[in-house]
C-alpha cells in the first residue's frame, strides 16, 4: 500500500471514530510505528488532524470545538445506539420513576429506545414521569405511550438545541429524578467530565447534582477527553456506560471512584 493511500485510509478512520493510537494503526497496516508516525505527521501538516501522545485526534477535538447536533447526529450512530440500549438496563424491572434526558445524540438514543424498554419491564403499563430540556429528544418522549414529560425551558442554544441559562439551571435544582442519563464531551481521569460550553456545563451539573442515581453514555472517543469546562467529578456518577474499554489510568481512575462500566 502506498504511503498517500495508508494516510487517505487514517483520515477516514479519524472520522469515524474521532481518535486513533500509533500502535493500533501499525498493526492495522502491517507497518512499523514509526511509519505510521510519519503518516500522522504529514496529516498534521496538511492540518487533518492534532497529534497527541500515542495518536491522533480529530482537527475539531480541541477544547472548545464543538460540532453541530446535526453534524454528531451522524458519528459512531451503531456505537450510540449500543450504549443505548445498554444503559436502558439501569431501568430496572416494574421502573415506574422518573428519568432525566440530558441532551445529546447518545441520550437521543437513549430516548429512541425508551418505549421498547418500557414495556419490557412495565406489563402493567404505569407511567412514568420523563424530563429533558433538549427540544430534539422532546418529542421523542412525548410520542411514548405511558410517558408523562416535562420540558424545561430557557434559552435555547442553537449548536445542541437545548436550554440554557439561570432560569434552566433552577428549574432542574428543584427536581429530584431517579435516574438522569447524561452526555459527555470528554471523560479523563484528572479532569472528570467536561463539554465545551460554561453554559451547558452549569447545566449538565446541576442535572448530576439533583439525580439520585447517574448514568453516562458516551463512547470510546470521548475518553481521555479534556474539553473547556468540568461538570462532574468521576465520583459524582454511578455508572458509565461506553463501547470499549477505557484506557487503563481512566479505567483505574473509574475504579477508584467507585463507578461501574457498563460496555455495550
């Protein structure tokens, strides 16, 4: 294979999954490391992507880059859809509680599935109480039979169509739902969990802060993520839920924390 095909395969590869690692990529091609760094740095250049240590992430990765809802609505959609359904467990049989939604194209997933899991472990049909501030997984919720849903206003960010603001953030402050499934940017040892936006941060943590129990979804390229804003500690969630192993300092750092990991 030559050099520019190998380096047209990687790009494709960052697409799709957002961050790759030196030694992956070698045993992929059958080439030596040092080869595949070469590569990397010529993408670098020609400004592909952002060299890190081990391997590369996407050239929007950095700590404030954040893509459209329509644009991540097309990522890693079989991996969201897996940690979807994985996490609909954490909604065990007969739940007749309430749910939070935290927006996001993961918790999209997560709403997606929502019906399909009720009535696997609801055969009395009750209804239960679903609250999300995101105006796209609104209306998913309010299409399930057996869902009562509130939607907590504010003002709407264009990037995620979801609320924001002193008015959203004390809506959810008075709220104490039982389960709260929530997005992330990035999920990293040291940093915790983290978005690109002060906005949506204030908001993610006020989500973390009223539930009594919190899930996570997010996929393998969010860990070892730092963005802009922390809204979490790792010991502030229950369960994580993802579609790999985390590396293994996140996989210690979850540990110690005392949070389960869920891999779809």
């Amino acid at each position: 294979m030559y050099a520019v095909e190998r380096q047209q395969l990687i790009e494709r590869i960052l697409v799709d999954e957002g961050r790759i690692a030196v030694v992956d990529l070698a045993r992929r091609f059958d080439v030596t490391t040092e080869t595949v760094r070469r590569d990397l740095s010529v993408l670098e250049d020609a400004g592909a992507l952002v060299r890190v240590h081990g391997g590369a992430v996407a050239k929007d990765a950095d700590s404030t880059a954040e893509p459209t809802v329509v644009e991540r609505a097309s990522r890693h959609g079989a991996a969201k859809t897996a940690i979807a359904q994985r996490a609909l467990a954490a909604l065990g049989d007969g739940f007749h509680g309430s749910v939070f939604l935290d927006a996001g194209t993961t918790t999209a997933a997560v709403a997606a599935g929502l019906s399909e899991r009720l009535a696997a472990v609801q055969p009395d049909g009750r209804r239960i109480e679903a609250v999300t501030h995101s105006l796209t997984i609104a209306p998913t919720l309010a299409a399930i039979e057996g869902v009562s849903l509130t939607v907590i206003g504010g003002r709407i960010r264009g990037v995620t169509a979801a609320a924001v603001g002193v008015d959203t953030v004390g809506a959810i402050t008075r709220l104490r739902p039982d389960v709260a499934f929530v997005g992330a940017n990035g999920v990293s040892a040291g940093f915790g969990l983290s978005t690109p936006d002060p906005e949506e941060a204030s908001v993610k943590s006020a989500i973390v802060r009223s539930a009594r129990r919190v899930v996570v979804v997010a996929d393998s390229s969010k860990h070892d993520r730092d963005l802009l804003v922390t809204f979490a500690a790792l010991d502030d969630i229950d369960v994580l839920v993802t579609d790999a192993e985390p590396p293994v300092p996140l996989a210690d750092a979850l540990a110690d924390a005392g949070v389960e990991v869920w891999i779809a």
